[in-house]
C-alpha cells in the first residue's frame, strides 16, 4: 500500500486469489473500509506500520490462513501480543487471527471488550468461554463461527451483546448467559 494512499473503500481486494502479502510503504496513513481483503487465501501475515491507526476486524473477514498480526511498537493507537491485535492499551482484542487456535485464556488480563467482527467466521471455535473480566462483545464479533456449540460466560456481571454478536451459528446449542445480563443487541443470536 502506497504512502500516498489514505482510503481503501469496501471489498475493494475481495476475493483476489492472487494477494499473498500485504505491506505498507512507510508513512503510510490508510483508513480501512469494510471486507477490504475478504477471502484472500494466500494472505499469511499482516505487518501495520507506526503509521495505520484504525482498524475494523472484517479487514481480514474470511482470510482463513492469517496466523499473526504484528503491529510497530511506535504505532500510537494499536498493538499485538503474540500475533493478536490489540488496541494500544489492549484493553480491546480487534482482530484474532483464523489460522491460529483460539485460546481465550491467553488473553492479556487487561482486556474487558471484543471488538466488532474480531472472531467472525472462524471455524476453529468450537466451544467458547468468555472470560467474567469481558463487558462487551462487539457488533458481529462471532457472528458465522460455523462450528461454534456453546458459548458460557464464567461472570454473573451485566455484558454488553452487540448487534449479531453470535448471529449465523448454525450448530450453536446451548449458551449460558451472565445473570446480569440487560443488553442484548438486535439479531444477536439470528439464524443460530
């Protein structure tokens, strides 16, 4: 991506079999629009300069063979940990990458919110504990996990569902909600 390149609209490399690598020429200031690489395959890792501060977890939506983020250390507003991406303080996890084995417990201890579409559409997940410290769940965050069966949150405090947080999981069973639970987005659990 080129330093004089500021925008990067909607699905604009969708589907591109071809792209196996992304990178970033240095300065580069890119604002992400939705599904920008959506299903480009080859893609394996993702390096964010200093430079790119936004970032939506359905950039990468369908990119099944992304096993690490890492992100420069001078970058202001984001981060990675063990090639997660974080925001800078990592309080909220914004993108979990496919091809790498969810481990909920390995999350940093700083971290209470799942970003919008962070786990969307990975198939890996298959029984899912959300840590008593998560008070938000974003929009589509796990929303199409095709083999997602249960989903049990260890805390009784309020958490926040976002709009089809757990929409689109077809095999999803049984889900043991907090007791404090007061907001549940809409089509929070639609088609499951």
């Amino acid at each position: 991506i080129q330093k004089t390149t500021t925008t990067i609209g909607d699905k604009a490399y969708a589907q591109c079999s071809n792209i196996s690598k992304v990178s970033f020429a240095e300065g580069a200031n890119v604002a992400f629009g939705s599904f920008v690489f959506e299903g480009c395959q080859k893609i394996s890792s993702i390096t964010l300069p200093s430079t790119v501060t936004t970032f939506d977890g359905s950039v990468f939506a369908g990119c099944n063979n992304i096993s690490a983020i890492v992100v420069d250390a001078e970058n202001p507003a984001l981060s990675s940990y063990d090639g997660v991406l974080y925001d800078k303080n990592a309080t909220t996890i914004l993108y979990y990458p496919r091809a790498k084995a969810v481990d909920m417990t390995a999350l940093p201890t700083t971290v209470t919110k799942i970003g919008s579409a962070t786990f969307q559409s990975n198939a890996s997940i298959v029984d899912l504990v959300i840590p008593a410290r998560i008070t938000e769940i974003g929009e589509k965050a796990f929303e199409n996990c095709v083999n997602l069966k249960t989903v049990t949150f260890e805390g009784t405090a309020d958490v926040v569902l976002g709009k089809s947080a757990f929409a689109s999981c077809p095999v999803l069973t049984t889900v043991n909600l907090p007791a404090q639970l007061t907001n549940i987005g809409e089509r929070a659990f639609y088609l499951t």
